[in-house]
C-alpha cells in the first residue's frame, strides 16, 4: 500500500520480526538432564549398597561353609583314628591263653597314643603370592579389604 503526500510516495515501515530464542528450550533440557542425572547417582548408591551387603551375606555363608568343612574333616579323623586303634587291639584273644614273653623289655621311648591327634583337625596352609614390586613402590594407593 502507498500512500501519495505530494510528490513522495511513503511506504509503512514493517516491524522487524522477533527471533525465536533457544534459551527456554535449553532451559528445560538442562534440567531434564539434571534430574535424570540425580536419579542415575540414586540408583548407583543403592546397587552399591545392595553389592557390599551381598559380599557380607556371602562371606558370612563362606565362613560358616568352611567351618562345617571343619568339623566333618575332624569327624573323619577321629573316626579313622577308632577304627584303626579297634583294629590294633587284639579282642580276639582272651588274656588267660596267651603265654608270657621272654623277651627283654623295648629300650625305645614311648609311642605316641593314636588318639591323642584325633580331635585336633588339620588347617589347610594358604599359600600367599608374593607381592609385585610395581606394588611396593606405590605407596599413594590405599589397600580396602572387606
């Protein structure tokens, strides 16, 4: 549209259109990614929770397995350590038949008694590896056991 004052012609001056900004939208998926981030560290802590209380339980259950291990091993022993002293002891022979010896008496010390081993249980020996020499010189590093 023109408009005729005189001699000059005008012409209306347009408004200059407005730029969309991004920033709103940036906005909102800032915090969205902040939000998913706060829910993944949640989840993290609790799974590393859940972890540390399951390698107790397993550990205590461990413990407990071994020492069964234990007692059956020594069970085993004293059961072994009974059979062989029934076999030595002659039951067949009554003590009116037998004949006296003439032998000299045995000038050797005394013999261990079979049974007197029997309730003590043999331990496995754990073997340690040795240390690398790359881990004696970093002494930054702190060792955590459970």
């Amino acid at each position: 549209m023109t408009l005729l004052f005189g001699y000059t012609s005008v012409m209306p001056v347009a408004a200059p259109k407005k730029k969309r900004s991004l920033l709103p939208l940036l906005t909102v998926l800032f915090v969205i990614s902040y939000v998913l981030m706060a829910m993944l560290i949640v989840e993290q802590g609790s799974v590393i929770q859940s972890q540390g209380n399951l390698i107790k339980v397993l550990m205590r259950d461990s413990t407990e397995l071994w020492s069964m291990k234990g007692k059956t091993l020594g069970n085993q022993q004293m059961a072994r350590a009974q059979a062989q002293s029934r076999a030595q002891t002659p039951s067949t022979q009554t003590p009116s038949s037998q004949t006296p010896s003439t032998q000299a008496p045995s000038t050797q010390g005394p013999q261990p008694h079979p049974q007197s081993r029997a309730g003590n249980v043999a331990k496995p020996q754990t073997q340690v590896p040795p240390v690398p020499a790359s881990d004696l010189m970093d002494q930054r590093r702190a060792l955590r056991t459970i």
